[in-house]
C-alpha cells in the first residue's frame, strides 16, 4: 500500500517546481541557499499530495484512458479514506512548515491547494469545463514561480511579464496534451510576442532564454507532434524529457547558482 500512495505522488513531476525555481534564481542578487533548498522540497512535497488527490478523483476516468491505466490506484486498489488520511497529512505538515518559514510563501502554498481543489473537486471541477486551460498548469505554474520568487525577496523580484510568459506557457502545455492544436498555436503565437517584448525590454536575457526556456521548449516538441502522429510515443518522450533529462539538468543549474551567489 505504501508503494502505491507513494508512486501517486509522481516525484519525478517536481521538475515543474524545480524548472521555476531555476527561473526565479536567475533573478535573484542574493540568496539563503537553505531557505530556497526548503521551499523547494516543500512545494515538491505539496504537490505529490496534491496529484495523489487527482489520482483518487479520477480513477474512474482514467481507467479508460489507455494512456493512464497503469496509474498506481488502479493497479493496485487503496481504500479511499487511507488515500485521503495521506493526502491530508501531507498537505497540512506542508502548509505547517511553510508557514514557519515564510508566511506569505505559505499563502501562495495554501491558494495551490485552493485552486487545485476547485480545478478537481465537485461541485466545481474546472477541470471537465472550459475554464480547465486557464486554471489548470497556467495558474499552477504562476504559483511555483511566486512561491520562489517570495523566499528571494518578493513577489516582484521576478519581472511582471515574465509571470504571463509562464502562465502562456502552462496553458500551451496543457492544450497540447488535450490536443487542441488551433489554440495551441495562438498561444504559442503570443508567447514568441510577449518572449521577445521582454527580451527587448531587459526583462530576460538571451542567457536565461538558452537555460531555461529553450530547453523545456525542446521538451514540447514531441508533445505538439503528438498531436499529429504516435500520440502515445510523442507524449513518453516528452514526459521523459522534461520529468527526468530536464529535472537533473534543472537542479543541477540551481546547485551551481546556489554555490555562485554565495561565494
């Protein structure tokens, strides 16, 4: 049982909170390395109870969905309320914790777990209306952001556009897995104006382009062709890009810019 609850929480997905704490740390003049380091495994911590929760909603759904059929809760059966006793304690140590090390990074914590009950949860469950694009990785991915962006100094240490090219880029990601390709190329359409607007602007550098947007960039590229060819090949590959290859590779860079701005 413990295996199954654990394997719910997709470790290997914290490459999404690690791709935007590197985000964050390229703008930040200083840092308290353990403080960072904490946030981050706390915010990793947060989501596997968070994606746990929508394992358990959606077994049902994803038991006819090829692609999701070996999720842990339908290989193996787990009594709900033992499930939901793990969630439960995850998210409250979580929230605890991250309370005592920053507050205001304990509210963005705690709007995560709101937005991802409302995104999953009846009555509202975003997530089977069409909201899902604008609720879903979009805002998500905002929350990461802000939550790093707070224990470096503020919310504004990272520029404001910056913040809309992330939720761009969450919602492309989400439409691309939903396959909606038209909307998939308007987003990407406004996110190349808006990336080179800030680019032009000073907001981000051709440095922080080539080490954090360009390669999870290259880890969508097998998602959009899953639009149009070998869905499910498309679709392994690029998870194994961005939730493996781009995870070393992400942490790696924070190590490094950890030790950088503290010598």
């Amino acid at each position: 049982m413990l295996k199954t609850l654990l394997r719910s929480t997709r470790i290997s997905w914290g490459a999404k909170n690690v791709h935007m704490y590197l985000l964050a740390l390229t703008y930040a003049s200083s840092v308290d390395p353990l403080g960072f380091l904490m946030g981050l495994f706390l915010v990793t911590l947060l989501w596997g109870g968070l994606y746990s929760l929508n394992d358990l909603t959606d077994i049902e759904v994803d038991r006819k969905d090829r692609m999701k059929s070996s999720r842990p809760f339908i290989e193996n059966h787990v009594e709900p309320w033992r499930v939901l006793v793990f969630i439960g304690a995850i998210i409250i140590t979580s929230l605890l914790v991250s309370y005592i090390l920053n507050p205001i990074f304990s509210l963005i914590m705690l709007l995560m777990v709101l937005n991802q009950f409302i995104y999953t949860l009846p009555p509202l469950r975003l997530k089977d209306t069409m909201l899902a694009p604008l609720a879903s990785t979009a805002t998500n991915t905002v929350l990461r952001l802000a939550s790093a962006s707070v224990l470096l100094g503020g919310l504004l240490v990272v520029p404001p556009p910056v913040y809309l090219l992330m939720y761009l880029a969450g919602m492309g990601t989400y439409l691309m897995y939903k396959e909606r390709g038209l909307m998939t190329t308007a987003v990407s359409i406004i996110f190349c104006i808006i990336l080179g607007y800030a680019y032009l602007e000073g907001y981000i550098s051709i440095l922080q382009i080539l080490i954090v947007i360009l390669p999870s960039f290259i880890a969508t590229v097998p998602l959009y062709l899953s639009n149009f060819t070998e869905r499910e090949r498309m679709v392994e590959i690029a998870d194994f890009i961005y939730h493996r290859v781009l995870m070393i590779f992400y942490l790696g860079c924070i190590i490094i810019l950890l030790y950088m701005k503290g010598a």
